[in-house]
C-alpha cells in the first residue's frame, strides 16, 4: 500500500512540474522570431544623384533638398584659364518629397539658360529577410525649357521643349557597392541638325563604392544606343567622390559633360574625356525637413 | 485515500501559478539625446519580450530600423552611420526581476539587472523600474541612461555639439498572459 501511495505520488509530481524556460532559450527564440522580419535595404547611394544623373534614393516625406551644382570650364584650357576654373556653368534647384514615394523637382541651369523639372516616383524596394527582393527600382520622368535667345534659329515654345524618361534600377550589392542600371529615352523636339534624331535611347551604368561610413568613390557612363554616324557628341562619363556631413551631401567629380540636366547631358556632351575635355565640378545638396 | 487527495490537490495547485508566461502586448520605447545645437527623440512600438512571473526572468528583443524620427534623413543617419543596422539590425535584454511581490493592482519599485546588447556589444546593467501586476496583465516601466560609449557607437568629432554622449531611454510596456 506504501509503495502505491510512493508511485502515486510520483507520478503526479512529473505531470504537474513545468519545464524550467532558461533564460538563453527565452531569449534565443525572440530572436529567431524577428529574423522573419522584413529588411528594407536603405542608402543604396548616399544622395539623389550618383554624379549627373539620379540614383533610386529619394527623400522621406516632407524634406525639402536645396541642390548647387557647378560644373567649371574644361581641364586643357590651360594655366591662363587656371584649367577651366575661370569658366563656370551652375544648377540651382529644389526638390521636394511630396511622399515618400514621390519627389518633385525644378532646377534653373546656366547652361543654355535652361529650366528642368521632373517627377520622381519609387517603384520597388529591394528587401532582405521574409520579403527578400533583389533590386530597387525608381522612375523618372523630366522636361526642360531652354530660353537662351537664338537669333539665328526660328524658335518657339515647342521647340524650346524637351523630354526624358528614365528607369532607374539598382542594388545594393554589399555594404561598400552599390549599382545601377540607367536605361533612358531622351526625345528633343529641336535637334542641331537634319540628320540628328530626335528620339535616342541611353543606357547608363553607375555604382558607388564605400570608403568610409561618410565617403565614397561614384561612377557614370551612360552609352548612346545607336546615335546618328554623323553625331559629334560623346558618351557621358564620369568618376566622383561623396562625402556627406549630416544634412549635407557634397559631390567632387571630374565629367566631360557641362550640362546638368538630362535632356542635355544624356545626347549633347560635347567632351571628349579622354582628349582633356575634363570638367570639373561639384554638387551640393542641404536637406531640410519642412514637415514629417 | 486522504492523503492522496490532498497531494492531487496540492499538485494541481502548483500546476496553476507555474504556467505565468506573459507576453509583450503593447510598448513604447524611446530615447533621448541632448545636446547644445540639438535635441534628437525617436520612438518605437515594436518590440517583443517575455516575462516569467516566477522566476522573473525576461527577455526582449527590438529592431533598430523600427526607431521612428522626426526627421527622416536623421533616421537614415542613424541607422546607416551610428547603429550600423544592417550588422547590428536589433538590440536586446535579457535578465532578472529583483525582489517582487505577485500582488495585484500595487506599483512596486524594483530594480533589473541583466544583459544589454546593443550595436553588438553586450553590458551588464542593473535598470530601477516600476512593475504592477493586475491580473492577466502587467505593466511596466523604466527609465535610464544608456552610454554610447559603452557600445561602441562612434559620434565623430563634427557632430559632438549634436548628440550627446548619454542618452535617456524611457521604456514603457504592457505585457499579457493568456
């Protein structure tokens, strides 16, 4: 009778104890449960531009980015000239965060006194954990209005007119590199001559290699698809430094493009990189935050 | 026979008060930095965590890119420059509650001490705190200093008027069981 009562008794302790949660196990199984999380893959660039042309960034809502650009005169003008420095083209512009998806820009360009504005628009978001996708993808879409007097030329204000739209897609390949494919079409309704076209497709290529957690080394080439044999203009090229001081970006490169905005840059680079027609320039950009 | 009732009875008993596993059902999570040309807030109510009503052990865990900033190049900044997110995507604690009563409805001051990870780099800390049982669920709350140095999180010379070397966070949370 004593033994039954002993196994009885036995046997209900067993069922009744808990196990005991170790404090690694707590903690460990937390932790398994936030890997499913889904990762945004953020500062795929450190600003708007990767040196002329966009990147896929755009600003959070409601940041309001002041942007100087100037690019100087060409580097074999020699020492009178001081190498180009004498000469200088400039950008002012404004972009504004309408949405976090949705960026509007104007800009003002000494450059064939032309005006730029654009829409900017996130498409996709590359992401890592539950969500992984392997790229981010950005459209963009721009006009610009040249109001340099020609008296030699008939214009008006369609010929003044020109338009681009862009696709922009890249992928923050490791922490240090970042790429981007830059696939454009640039339509201008005035073009120099009979046979230049009026329609041309770009592509472009640009990427981004981290020095440090505030610098990086910027590259640019975008390639004419198919210009016109008669075309004297080049292909844009372009090797820059980033350094960013918190609401600042400044951009340091060397280009052989001295237009800032892409209906110009992307078909009408008259440098030849290679020759010494190297500009160099800088882009400036101040973010403010006007509403969150 | 009596004397297996009462160990049925008593066996059944311990069986109650042993399953006191709550989870974190709602939280704020904030910190504080303060410096001479400005002052940085951010928020998250993300977190996750669980608390042993027995033992008193506890666990949590939060994402560092769920910290929300009134600015959001700030909140890039942080993530990308200072918190390195993508090495470090989560800070988490794990410890225990000091001397505690499991009565119901009264505020009791307690301490906690326990393990801080952040930016990858793990420090013993002891946290004062305010704890109150009410039934199926408990609230609590603490606040305390957190030193940048102690993890490893870098603020460069250009910025030191910016963010300051201890930041105050202040953590608020309600926990359930089922």
């Amino acid at each position: 009778m004593k033994f039954l009562k002993i196994t009885i008794v036995l046997i209900l302790s067993f069922l009744f104890v808990q196990p005991l949660f170790g404090q690694k196990d707590l903690l460990q199984s937390l932790i398994d449960e936030s890997e499913s999380h889904v990762q945004k893959v953020t500062a795929t660039f450190k600003g708007t531009r990767i040196i002329n042309g966009h990147s896929v960034e755009l600003r959070g809502e409601g940041n309001l980015d002041f942007m100087i650009s100037h690019r100087f005169g060409a580097l074999n003008s020699g020492g009178y000239n001081l190498f180009g420095l004498d000469n200088a083209h400039i950008r002012i512009g404004l972009e504004y965060a309408i949405w976090d998806r949705l960026t509007v820009g104007i800009g003002r360009n000494s450059f064939q006194k032309a005006y730029d504005g654009f829409l900017k628009g996130k498409l996709l978001e590359q992401q890592t954990g539950e969500g992984n996708f392997p790229f981010s993808m950005t459209v963009f879409s721009g006009l610009s209005y040249e109001t340099l007097k020609r008296p030699d030329l008939e214009l008006n204000f369609v010929r003044r007119l020109a338009y681009v739209q862009q696709l922009l897609i890249a992928r923050k390949v490791s922490e240090k590199l970042s790429v981007q494919l830059t696939p454009s079409f640039v339509h201008r309704n005035l073009v120099p001559s009979g046979t230049d076209k009026n329609d041309m497709a770009v592509l472009g290529i640009g990427s981004r290699f981290k020095l440090s957690k505030r610098t990086s080394l910027n590259f640019e080439y975008f390639y004419r698809i198919d210009p016109d044999p008669t075309d004297v203009n080049h292909n844009l090229i372009a090797f820059g430094v980033d350094i960013e001081t918190g609401g600042h970006v400044f951009q340091l490169h060397l280009t052989n493009a001295q237009s800032m905005t892409e209906t110009s840059f992307l078909t009408e680079t008259t440098g030849d990189f290679w020759a010494g027609d190297i500009f160099f320039g800088f882009n400036i950009s101040r973010a403010f935050q006007l509403k969150k | 026979m009596k004397t297996v009732l009462v160990l049925l009875f008593f066996f059944g008993g311990i069986a109650q008060t042993l399953s006191q596993s709550f989870r974190v059902e709602s939280s704020t999570i904030s910190f504080f930095s303060q410096a001479p040309l400005e002052d940085i807030k951010a928020e998250t109510d993300q977190s996750v965590g669980v608390f042993n009503a027995d033992t008193g052990d506890m666990a949590f865990v939060i994402m560092i890119a769920d910290f929300q900033f009134p600015r959001s190049l700030m909140q890039e900044h942080f993530n990308e420059n200072f918190m390195e997110s993508s090495k470090f995507p989560r800070a988490t604690f794990e410890g225990k509650l000091g001397d505690f009563t499991r009565e119901n409805g009264v505020q009791q001051t307690v301490n906690v001490s326990g393990i801080m990870t952040i930016h990858g780099v793990a420090n013993q800390m002891k946290i004062p705190g305010r704890i109150r049982f009410d039934g199926k669920k408990i609230q609590m709350d603490a606040v305390f200093p957190i030193e940048l140095a102690d993890h490893e999180i870098e603020i460069p010379t250009l910025l030191f008027k910016k963010i300051a070397e201890t930041v105050e966070v202040t953590v608020h949370m309600i926990l359930k069981t089922d």
